[in-house]
C-alpha cells in the first residue's frame, strides 16, 4: 500500500512540475475571470445591507423548494389515494 501511494505521489508531482506554466496560467484567468464578475452585493455596503440581494434570492428559492415538494407531496397523496380506490387494493386502516 506503502509503495501505490509513493508512486502516485512520485507522478503527481512529475505532473505539476511538467504542467506548472499551465496550471499557473488558468488559475490566473480564472482570477481574472471572477474580477469581471456580477457579485449579488454592493462592495461599498456594511453589515446585512451588504447581501441583502443574496438574501432575497435565498429566500425566493427556499420558499420556491417548499412550495413545490407540498405540491408534490400532496399530489402524491391523492394519486395514491385515487389508483387505490379504482384499483381496489386499499386498505381499510
């Protein structure tokens, strides 16, 4: 076990040193990328204001998930109910 893990050691690092210029370069666009980037939140804003946007957007899409699996849930429900009943396999609980 020892020496599988010294040998992926040993190419790892042959890897990084053979595509160092490489990795160095995208690691450097990505930054690069990120600065050009829209952040839900005014950098010149302090506390809570400062996410108030992000906050919001959590909130829609919690409220959104709860909505749709009560929906479901309760859909399910009903079919279960419905197949049942027509099906005739019930149950008398």
């Amino acid at each position: 076990m020892a020496i599988v893990l010294a040998v992926a050691t040993v190419i790892l690092l042959a890897l990084l040193v053979k595509h160092a210029a490489r990795i160095r370069t995208f690691f450097i666009e990505v930054g690069g990328e990120l600065a050009k980037c829209s952040w839900p939140w005014d950098p010149q804003q302090a506390g809570l204001k400062r996410y108030k946007e992000l906050i919001d957007s959590t909130t829609v899409v919690v409220v959104s998930t709860l909505l749709l699996a009560g929906f479901v849930t309760a859909s399910d429900f009903v079919l279960v109910r419905v197949i049942g009943f027509l099906t005739r396999f019930h149950t008398n609980a």
